[in-house]
C-alpha cells in the first residue's frame, strides 16, 4: 500500500470498482462488468447456477454474461444499499443488499439480494477475487427463494 493512501481512500476507491461494473451491468457491458475480477483464482456463488463458478477463462466468462443479458429485454436497473467495506492492507470485505430490476424473457424482474466481495489490491488496483450473491428461502417447508423481500426504510 502506497504510504499516503488511507484507509478512507481504499473505501473508495473500492466504491468505485463496485459503481462501475454495476454501470456496466446497467448497460450490459461485458467488458466492464466482467472487468472487475481477478483474472486467476477467484470464485463466484452467483444466483444463477452452478453452485459454484470458479477460475473461467476470459472467453467463456464473457460468452457467459453475454447469454445471461441477452435474456433481458432493454436496460437493467442496481442499487447498492448498505455498502459496508473493512479493508486490511491489501484484502478487503465488502458487504451490501443490492437491487435489480428490469424486464427478464417478457416477465419483470424487482428483487433484492444480498451481495458480499472479497477483494484485493493487485499493482495498486482493487480487484474481485470472490463473488457471493444470496436470497434468504422461506422456512416454512416449502424450499421457496424469498425473491420478494424488501429491505427495511431506514
């Protein structure tokens, strides 16, 4: 870590990772969305299946997001809420709820899930190294996804 960064300017500066693959995600931008993420050794517990998502090559990752937006019909809506990030040197945690919402094979798309990053200082740049998106599921039996849960207003 550069002695004059502070920890403050690495929230930030994580901030910023975060807005700009959301923008990307926003626009469908492959590039930009996928762009984020360390090119080895990370892993990802997206929404979308398998369970687990690790070590892509650049190419199939891309073929991949690709696939997921042509799903969606025009722009996507994020929001970020709740960020919460605790940085250590060069590793840091970042927590938040984030939100999606758009028009997904003809069917809306307005749900909230929860979103937690490890990311890592590599030549200066904060990049993702893992990716865990969640949705809680009702305890009642029934196995069903709480996709329709809203955070509290505060």
């Amino acid at each position: 870590m550069k002695p004059e960064m502070t920890r403050k300017d690495d929230e930030l500066a994580i901030r910023e990772v975060i807005d700009s693959q959301l923008a990307a995600l926003s626009r469908k931008d492959v590039g930009g969305a996928i762009g984020v993420y360390t090119k080895e050794n990370n892993v990802m517990y997206t929404l979308a299946p398998p369970l687990r998502s690790q070590n892509k090559d650049e190419a199939t990752a891309v073929d991949s997001v690709q696939q997921w937006f042509d799903t969606w019909d025009g722009t996507l809506q994020y929001e970020t809420r709740d960020l919460q990030t605790i940085v250590s040197g060069d590793l840091a945690i970042s927590t938040s709820l984030r939100h999606m919402v758009g028009d997904q094979n003809g069917k809306h798309i307005d749900m909230w899930f929860r979103k937690t990053l490890g990311l890592k200082r590599i030549d200066g740049e904060w990049k993702i190294f893992h990716d865990h998106e969640s949705v809680p599921f009702y305890m009642d039996g029934s196995m069903k996804a709480a996709t329709d849960l809203k955070p509290d207003e505060h």
